[in-house]
C-alpha cells in the first residue's frame, strides 16, 4: 500500500489528485486551451500530422489542438488516471479516432525519433527533474522542421488575471510548489538551448504567461 501510495505522488507531481486536477481544468482554467491552441497554430502553422500533447494531464491543451486542426494527437503522462480521464474526453468529443495515451516519463519518451510533427506542454515542465534530458527527448521525438510550444501562459492578460484572482482566492498557496521552479527552469533554458543546439528558440515572455518556442 504504501509503495503505491508512494508511485501515485511521483506520477502526480503538478496534481496530485487527478478528480481535483480535473475539475479546476474544467471549472477555472478551460477558457485558456482553446486560445492557447490558435496562438500554437499561429505560430507554427502545423495543422496536419502528429502532435505529442506532453504531461497532458486530462489532455485539455492537446484536445483543443485537435479540435481545430488535422493533427493525430498523442496524450503523454506518467499517470494513468490522468490519461484515462483524457481517454474519455477524447471520446465524448469525436477525436478519439485522431488520439493515442500513451503513459512514460517525459525524460525517456517511447517514441521514435522523428516522429512527431510538433510537440506541446502546458504547465507541466516545472516538475519535470532533469530539463536538459526532458528538452532533448522533446528533439530527439521531432522531425527535422518540427516545432515544440512548451510554457505556461494564459493565453490573454485577462485570462491570467481571471484565473489568478480565483486560485489565489480558492487556494491562496496554489503557486507555492512550483513558483521556485518556474524561475529555475527560465534560467536554465539558455544555456540548455545552446548545448541542444536546435535550429532556432525564441522565449515568449509577456503579460498573457511565458513559452519557450523550438525549431528543429
């Protein structure tokens, strides 16, 4: 019991309860994916292929991609309740014929090289252990011209306003576990980028949340 227990915390490093997790996607967080998702699409102008939604956690980012493009959408979490839950949205949203669940750890992807199109994550690489080796199974899983759109914005100022006015109010420490983590991984990056050596990165840091965006 205690060893399960114990599997469980590590699986749910950002959500440690996948009910809980699910209903402040549903409830507070859901109007930023589909907005998020046209700024992805924007800026890398990938609508078809296979996209890796990466620590999807219910797959809210992943599912929004997949509802305004072409992409075949695979869901990556190391917890299986969280891509059950994934599952099931993917289904009752008719996308279940463009998904795969597919659970691991972000630091040895079980996928091919080159085999992805283009690469996702929201909110999930401050909890990730090691970002040079988590950045470089993201490249190493992604065609030569392929994109990565990894971060945690809001999508809009308003949006990250909103949201952040309901979670310090609902739950005023709600940024405590990974505040100090954020700031780590942004110092991190460059020096990260530079010895990945992808064809290009840009950092996009502004009032709506901040990204990290790579070409291969």
């Amino acid at each position: 019991m205690d060893k399960d227990k114990n599997r469980e915390t590590k699986e749910h490093k950002g959500g440690t309860n996948p009910q809980s997790f699910d209903r402040i996607v549903r409830e507070v967080f859901a109007p930023i994916y589909p907005v998020i998702a046209q700024q992805i699409v924007a800026k890398t102008l990938t609508t078809s292929g296979r996209c890796l939604d990466a620590g999807c956690g219910t797959g809210a980012l992943g599912r929004a991609i997949a509802q305004i493009t072409d992409l075949h959408v695979t869901f990556f979490d190391q917890s299986i309740e969280m891509l059950e839950l994934a599952k099931w949205y993917a289904n009752d949203e008719n996308i279940g014929d463009r998904s795969a669940f597919l659970e691991g750890d972000i630091h040895s992807i079980l996928l091919q090289d080159e085999s992805m199109d283009i690469v996702i994550s929201r909110g999930s690489s401050p909890f990730w252990d090691d970002w040079h080796r988590a950045y470089g199974e993201i490249l190493r899983v992604l065609k030569v011209g392929g994109h990565a759109y990894i971060g945690g914005g809001f999508g809009t100022k308003e949006l990250r306003d909103s949201i952040t006015a309901h979670m310090s109010k609902e739950k005023p420490d709600w940024r405590d576990s990974f505040k100090d983590r954020i700031k780590a991984e942004r110092e991190a990056l460059p020096q990260i980028m530079e010895k990945l050596n992808p064809a290009s990165h840009t950092i996009i840091d502004d009032e709506s949340g901040w990204w990290v965006f790579i070409t291969k």
